[in-house]
C-alpha cells in the first residue's frame, strides 16, 4: 500500500523476537497481510533483534497494530504502563493511571487496531474496566476466535468494532509439499503448569498432566518426533526431553531446525500431530493433517471451535475480507 510515492508504515506490537515459533509465525502472517507496507515490529522485553514498544516511533507510522495473540488480559493490553512512563514512579501511579483511562493506548496518536488476539480471560467479569476503557481507542477490534468476540460484543461501547479476524498464522505462505504417512506420529509439546525454577515440581506435574494423556495416544506409534516450538518463554526442548519416554522410539528436533518449512515438512509426512502449541494445531489443520490437541489453555479450544467446521479456502478468505474492510474503516475514520 502506498499513499502517493510514499510507502505506509506500520508498527505492530506482540511477543516477537524470543524465540517462540508461534509468534514469528504470527509476524509472517503480519508481513504477508501487509504486503508493501514497511512492517515494524515491537516487543514489550528486551530482545536481540525486536525493539521494545516505544511511542514515539510507533506515532511516525501510518498505523499501529497490536497482535496476534492472546493480548487482550485481564487487567492490562498484553503491556502496562512500566513500557511507556519512567520506572521510577510507584505501582500505585501506573495502577491510579489506568483506573483513569489514561493507558499507554492514549499516547498512540496514529490510528490504532487490533489483529488476531483473543481474550486471556475466562469471562467478561474477569476484564478490569481499565482494559474495556483502553478497548475503546482502537478503531478496529479483529479477534481470532468466536468466544471472545461474543465476549467483547457484548460490551455496548464496543459491539460495532468488534469482527472475527482468524490467527495470523493462516496468512502465512509456504511450499506446499507432497502429502503422506510416513508412519509416525509429531508430537509439539510445551509447559505452562508451573514456574521454570521449580524443575522438581515441574516433571511431576507433566506426569499427571501430560504423560498418561499422551502415552494413550503414541501406543499404537512405532515412532514419534518431538518438536519444541518455544524456547525463551518455556522450555519447550527439555518438556520434550521429558515426555519422550511417551514414545518407545522417539526423536526430538533440534530447536535451531525449527524453521516454517521444516515444520511444515515434518508435519506432512506425519500420520498424526499431538499438539499442545496452538500454532501446532494449526498448522496440522492447515495441512488437513488428523490431529489432537492438549487443551493446557482455554484458546486452543476457542479456536477450534471457531475453525472446525471451515475450510482454509474459506478462512483466509474472510480474514482478506476483513484486512480490506479494516483499511476502510480506519482511514475513512482518521484521513
């Protein structure tokens, strides 16, 4: 997209840049949706190769984007106030600022949207009024699964921006290889039952969470290949490390090999994909691979239900619909 000879820029903020395979699939689908915009993503953690969110260069761009993912908290928009006012005045001012409505979001003076989030809530009585008030500045709310779209519709002062934008993930594009059974199962795994720090704790947990739900499922596999999508937010190498006994034969990606087109190759030739990463079932769906997932989190279930009875034709369609109909409203409304 260009206005004139000028190239539209676009910052988007998310979890990006530590070494979670979802969310650089996430920034793809961002950089394919925005084919053409000079794309600028931010993060709220110091990362090597990922600014943190800063206002100033986010209001030299055409547009900001918060997304994709479950952003949308209970008590604050995936960052707080710590990102954008001096660290050197007390919990209780950031606290006293929301309350007032005086979010971050305020100081973002470009138009702002929302992408392929969901709601990190159980209910709509959980959301702090300060996120519903912080809600309210953004021109277009997309949300990726249906539950949290009836959530935030049911909110009168929001109903008309809310629309259901699918992950970010199904814009993504690769090459599509061929098909087949190579006779064993792909298992994508993660850990998010218990602090890293409490290593002890955290086998024990994965035993009565994880480990009888998944040896049921490998008994009839000769092999599984264990693929850890996370590594800086969870160990996802070591939760391989430890469910591997799952499987009588089994086999864990290096995670410096976890790359979109290994993946994607790996689960083609897969008979089966056991996920507990969101992004896993995805892309098993995307690739009408059998599959069964883990439901560790609320928004693996929200999303299958949003996606089950679609098709990935139909699902990328409506999510260019919506890309368009955003463009629309929001330089209709800011130009």
């Amino acid at each position: 997209m260009v206005r004139g000879d000028k190239k539209r820029k676009v910052a988007v903020l998310g979890w990006y840049g530590h070494h979670n395979f979802g969310d650089e699939l996430l920034l793809e689908g961002l950089r394919n949706l925005f084919k053409g915009w000079g794309v600028f993503p931010m993060t709220s953690n110091v990362t090597q190769n990922v600014p943190v969110a800063n206002i100033e260069e986010i209001n030299k761009c055409d547009l900001f984007v918060l997304g994709g993912g479950e952003l949308i908290e209970a008590d604050k928009l995936f960052v707080s106030n710590y990102n954008f006012y001096s660290s050197k005045v007390s919990r209780l001012f950031h606290k006293t600022v929301n309350r007032l409505g005086m979010s971050w979001v305020r100081k973002i003076k470009v138009p702002k949207v929302i992408l392929g989030c969901g709601v990190n809530a159980e209910n709509m009585d959980v959301l702090d009024t300060s996120v519903i008030e912080a809600l309210k500045q953004f021109d277009y709310i997309g949300l990726r699964d249906s539950t949290s779209v009836e959530m935030l519709k049911d909110i009168s002062s929001l109903a008309d921006k809310v629309h259901l934008f699918h992950d970010l993930a199904f814009s993504v594009t690769f090459k599509k290889p061929k098909i087949c059974s190579g006779g064993f199962a792909v298992v994508i795994p993660t850990d998010r039952f218990t602090s890293k720090c409490d290593r002890g704790i955290r086998q024990t947990l994965l035993s009565i969470k994880s480990k009888d739900w998944l040896k049921k499922r490998l008994f009839d596999w000769s092999k599984a290949v264990f693929v850890p999508f996370g590594q800086e937010d969870n160990d996802d190498y070591e939760t391989c490390r430890l469910l591997s006994s799952c499987a009588g034969n089994s086999e864990i990606v290096n995670p410096k090999d976890v790359t979109l087109q290994n993946v994607v190759d790996l689960v083609a030739h897969a008979n089966v994909v056991f996920s507990y990463r969101l992004h896993g079932l995805i892309l098993a769906f995307m690739l009408r691979k059998k599959f069964e997932f883990y439901p560790y989190h609320w928004k693996l279930s929200r999303i299958y239900k949003t996606i089950k009875t679609l098709s990935v034709t139909k699902i990328v369609e409506t999510q260019r619909i919506e890309y368009r109909k955003m463009l629309d409203c929001v330089f209709n409304v800011n130009n």
